[in-house]
C-alpha cells in the first residue's frame, strides 16, 4: 500500500468468467490463459474456486504450481471445509490468497443464509481467522455489498480488517449500482470505517445495467485501490467488469483520474483477448471497446480523412498501445520446423517437443491450402493442439456433403470412437443441418443447437473460418468451436467438440461402433 496511486488489476476471468454458461475451460486452456495473464501482468490472477468441483481444485493447483509472479486466488465460502480445500490448492503458490465471501444483504441473509446480522459477523470473523492460520493474504467479499445497508456493510468491513482481512472487496453481485451510488459507498466506508487504512479496497462489478466499467472507475475515484476484471468482459450472465476497458480509460484519462496508474502491459491486451475468446468460444462484439473489430476502424469519410490528416482528430487511443500491428505475413509452404518453432516462442507459446510437432504437421497440411500463413493462423493452429485435451471420444475421420440450391442437403460422414469406425448418413435443411442430423444419428447424443457463429480467422478468401456453436444437451449449455478452411469442415468440427466436451464433463454415454 506504499504507493497510493497503483490500481491493483485481479483478474477473475478463470473464476468468474468461466461461471458464464458454456465458457467451460480444460487445465490446459486455463494454464495457458494465466500464461497469457502474466505476460498482462496482472498483480492477481483468480484461478478457481476448488471446492466447486475435482476440475475446479486442480486448475487451482495447476495454476499455483506452474504460475511465477502475480499472487494466485481461490475463492472459497466461509466455511472450514471451503477454506481447508482453498489452503490445499494453493499450497504450492509462490504467492497465494484466499478470497474468503459472504452475503451481507437483508436479502441474502433473510431468504438465502437465514441468517441474522450478527451471526453473519461471527461467521465472517472465523473465516477470515481460520483462512489466515492458512495463509497470510486473505481477501473478504461481503456478497450483495452494493444492496447491503451501509452502517452494516461497515460494521462487516471493519471487524474482518480486525480479524487480518489485508483486502476487502465491495461487489456489485447483480449488477445494481449506479456510478454516483457506488462511488458514495465507497467514500462512506473510508469515512465510516476506523481501521479502514489496514486494507485495500477492491470493486468487483457486473454488467447487467452495462455500468460495469463506469461503476469501477467512479469506486477507483472515490479511494478503491484495486479492481475485479474479466478478459472481453465475460462473466455471470451480462459479464463483469472489462479489464482492458478499466486499465485502457486510466491510461487514456490520465488528465481525470490524477495520476491513477496500472502495471498492465497493454500492448498484451488484443492477445489476450483473442485468446480468451477462442478459448471460451465467447465471439467478441465487433463494436466492443478497445478489443471489437470495429474499435479503430472508422468508417465515415470524414472520420477517415480526419484522421489521415491528424490521426488524434478521432483517434483517442493508439492500436498500437493494445498491441493491434497489421498482421504480419509470417510463413509459407516452404517454411521449416526451425522458422516454425521459432515463430511460436516468439507468440509467446510454450509447447513441448511433441506439440510442435503435431502443430507442425498442422501448419504442413495447412500452408498447402493457404499460400499465406498469418499470427492468427499460427495461434489457430497451437488452440487446435491444445483443445486436442478434450479426450476426443469421436472424431472426425470422413465428412462428405451433396449441396445446392435445387437439391436435398446430403452428409455422409465417418466417426472414430476409440479407433473404432461408425458411419451413416442423413439429410438436412442445408448442408450444415444435415452434417448435424448425421452427428446426431452417429453418436446417439441429442443437442439443441441454440447459436451458431462463424468467422474468419485471417485475411484472404482462403482464410480459415472459426465455427462455435452454442449446444444444449439435457439442460446443460456447453460451447464448441472448430476451424478449417473448409466452413462445412469447420462446422463439424465445432459441434463434435462441443458433443465430446459432454461425453467428458457428463459421462453422457454415446452409441458404440457396431461390428468392426
Ligand atoms: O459477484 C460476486 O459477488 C462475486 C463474489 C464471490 C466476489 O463474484
Ligand atoms: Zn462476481
């Protein structure tokens, strides 16, 4: 707390984020998420909660094990089995935290705790008392605190501070707080709160008025010193806070915020955001702040002519401060292994020998379809390797399709299911229809399709095109993605991941080879 004007950036895209519907993410794709966080460099990096599930406690682990530099948090309830299962998952971290909460609203502890106000307090003391006989960072969040009454939410605020709480943490669970409001209870607990100065204050915003961001900046303003944030914004239903869109308004309104700084390097920001949407399956907007495709492009004559002649005249900030170059022509057909394994360090990819070489033989089949081979191809290419961890109960092994627009949309496909063969065939309202009805008749596993988006992932009519699809399957939603250059291919593959990432998280059993 030496110097006042940091603002401390927690990134909970690995918690929170990952508690948006469908964003469920391997060991592998969070390990490389906070991989990606650290070249950010973000002071703290959320990794889970381990007591929600097996997946959940070894992401935690895996990430306090592998990852050097940002503290890594675990979110856990205040109960002792939440704390001790928090303790373990962190045992390896070189800096750990626990991110202790509890519901502090009338509504919360009327309807959902059943509990009065000074049970809650006793509750939040012991919590924060036994987290620390753990660890010494411990962070408390009163849940609902923007619809908690303030003289409580100060009385909770100080006696978990009295208790060792280093950082306390005031969130706009549902999204309810207006900037003005927020920012007065903040300065209300600054004023309210005698110990306040033992601690740093955090927000902790959703999305669900689209005041997310405005919310944070107005809390940062009236003294909060960090700031709960998402990669693209993603979160529980409208999202939380963005990263990029706090740290890029600092920066980009120095003169306001009065010397207001973070440690993020931004020009990871568009890098990040990438990888945080191909990893999830979440499509960023294209007029998304900062990180949207439509963010520097300016389309109006004037605008473009504007900033032709001066580039500030419509331009706040530089794409080059998010790290957005021209994408850079990086290899062709001819290229070798070295210029290849090279290319990926130099992204920023840690690959073992065995992944470079299946990235290579990727890139191989590739480059004799794309004359041109771009960083997004490359990066492509690595997330297709790395999704390859979802235990690839089918795969595809044969896709045909008969299509036009006076004939009946035909799919022969050919599925391999433990090196074992299964095919048939189906019709369909087009072409992608069909190959979803054959997938369907294959596997046995009945998904309601309920969003289908596709892209192109670089330049040029033989770009590779991305597919995710939005899949339900017994009221579960889960998100799989697919590329190729062919978008029948591509659309295949994004529903077969989405379908195997059931078979994994669910035990769904699917039909079996028959024969053979
Ligand atoms: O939104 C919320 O209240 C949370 C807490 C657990 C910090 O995510
Ligand atoms: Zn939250």
């Amino acid at each position: 707390m030496s110097d006042n004007n940091k603002i401390i950036i927690f990134d909970t895209t690995l918690r929170d984020g990952e508690q948006a519907p469908g964003a469920s993410l391997n060991i592998r794709e969070k390990l490389e998420i906070a991989r990606q966080l650290v070249r950010l460099n973000v002071d703290v990096i959320e990794a889970g909660f381990p007591i929600a599930s097996p997946g959940d406690f070894e992401a935690v682990k895996t990430v306090a094990q592998e990852i050097r530099g940002p503290i890594i948090s675990g979110l856990s309830r205040s109960r002792k089995q939440d704390i001790e299962r928090a303790a373990e998952a962190l045992k390896y971290a070189e800096r750990g935290r626990i991110h202790v909460f509890l519901a502090t609203s009338k509504i919360h502890m009327q309807y959902k705790l059943k509990k009065a106000e000074d049970e809650i307090i006793r509750l939040a003391v012991e919590a924060v008392k036994y987290a620390k006989s753990f660890i010494e960072d411990i962070e408390f969040s009163p849940e609902d605190a923007s619809r908690t009454e303030l003289p409580f939410l100060a009385q909770v605020v100080s006696a978990v501070i009295d208790a060792g709480a280093s950082t306390v943490n005031i969130p706009d669970t549902v999204g309810y707080a207006i900037p003005e409001s927020y920012a007065a209870t903040i300065k209300y607990l600054y004023e309210n709160v005698p110990n306040i100065d033992k601690a740093v204050i955090s927000v902790h915003c959703h999305n669900d008025l689209g005041l997310a961001t405005a919310n944070s900046l107005a809390a940062v303003k009236a003294g909060a010193r960090q700031v709960e944030c998402t990669i693209n914004g993603i979160g529980e239903r409208a999202g939380n806070c963005s990263l990029e869109e706090v740290v890029m308004s600092l920066r980009t309104r120095k003169d306001f915020f009065g010397g207001l700084y973070t440690d993020i390097n931004t020009k990871q920001i568009i890098k990040t955001s990438k990888l945080v949407s191909h990893l999830t399956g979440f499509v960023v907007q294209p007029n998304k702040a900062i990180v949207g495709d439509n963010a520097f492009a300016h389309e109006a004559g004037i605008h473009q002519d504007g900033v032709l002649k001066e580039r500030t005249t419509y331009e706040i900030m530089h794409p080059a401060d998010i790290g957005l170059e021209e994408s850079t022509l990086v290899l062709g057909k001819h290229s070798g292994r070295h210029a290849f394994k090279d290319r990926l360090e130099q992204l920023g990819f840690h690959l073992t020998d065995a992944e470079i070489e299946e990235a290579f033989e990727r890139f191989k089949v590739l480059a004799d379809k794309k004359k041109e081979i771009f960083d997004e191809d490359l990066e492509i290419i690595v997330e297709e390797a790395f999704s390859k961890t979802v235990p690839q109960t089918y795969s595809l092994d044969y896709l045909g399709v008969v299509t036009g627009n006076k004939s009946i949309s035909t799919a022969t496909i050919r599925l391999k299911k433990d090196e074992k063969v299964m095919q048939d065939a189906a019709c369909g309202d087009g072409p992608v229809d069909a190959v979803y009805q054959t997938i369907e008749r294959i596997t046995g596993i009945k998904a309601e399709l309920l969003d289908y988006s596709l892209r192109s992932v670089s330049k040029g009519k033989d770009a590779i095109g991305e597919v995710v699809v939005k899949l339900c399957v017994d009221d579960k939603i889960i998100n799989g993605k697919g590329v190729s250059t062919d978008i029948i291919e591509a659309s295949a593959r994004a529903y077969l991941n989405g379908i195997n990432k059931i078979v994994r998280t669910d035990g769904k059993a699917g039909n079996e080879p028959k024969g053979i």
